[in-house]
C-alpha cells in the first residue's frame, strides 16, 4: 500500500507560509521562494540578535568616554581606576550614570583619579 503525506505535507507547507506573511511578490505565497525567504529570514534574525549585543556595548561605551572627558580623564583610565578601586559596575550602569547623573558620574572619576 502507497502512503501519502498530503495531509502531513499540506501542514508544514501552510505553517511555512504563515512565516512568509507579509513578504512581497511570490516570497510570500509559493512555498519554494517562501521556504528560502524565511530560512534567510531566521540566518539573519539569529546574527542580529547577537549584533545588538555589540552594537549597545559600543554605544555604551562611548557615552561612558563622552561622560569621562567632561570630568577629565579618558575612558581607559576610568575603568581601569574602576577595576583598581574593586567598584563593580556595568557599562550599562555606567552609561546611564553619565548620561542622567553626572553628579554621581563626577564623584565616580573624582574617586578613579585619587
């Protein structure tokens, strides 16, 4: 006896489409272009997940270099004064710190310089 998979295959092509929804021209609706649309779809979803990452600590840093050059001193010498002094903060901490505490930022570097 033939086994067929019409069922089986009609579902996965249908769960394959609802990912193309939106796409333009035939991506979204013949299921040979979608299948290679949302497989490159996800590639690229997965290496921007991780560029976020990268893409935040840069920013962060240069908020933190922008808030240390206010105060007078450079960014390398801020974090390596902060790794010396055992003062455990993020980049992200710190960033936001600079940006909408300079206060607080300006005792940190004052502490960093001594």
């Amino acid at each position: 006896m033939r086994i067929k998979k019409g069922t089986v295959r009609a579902k996965k092509r249908k769960r394959l489409l609802v990912h193309a929804k939106g796409y333009m021209w035939r991506r979204k609706n013949v299921y040979r272009i979608a299948k290679e649309a949302v497989h490159k779809a996800w590639a690229d979803m997965y290496v921007g997940r991780k560029q976020k990452k990268r893409n935040f600590r840069r920013l962060w840093n240069i908020r933190i270099n922008a808030a240390c050059r206010i105060n007078g001193v450079t960014y390398s010498k801020f974090i390596h004064g902060l790794k010396q002094n055992n003062i455990e903060l993020d980049r992200k901490v710190l960033s936001e710190l600079g940006r909408t505490n300079p206060e607080a930022f300006k005792k940190l570097t004052e502490k960093v310089k001594e």
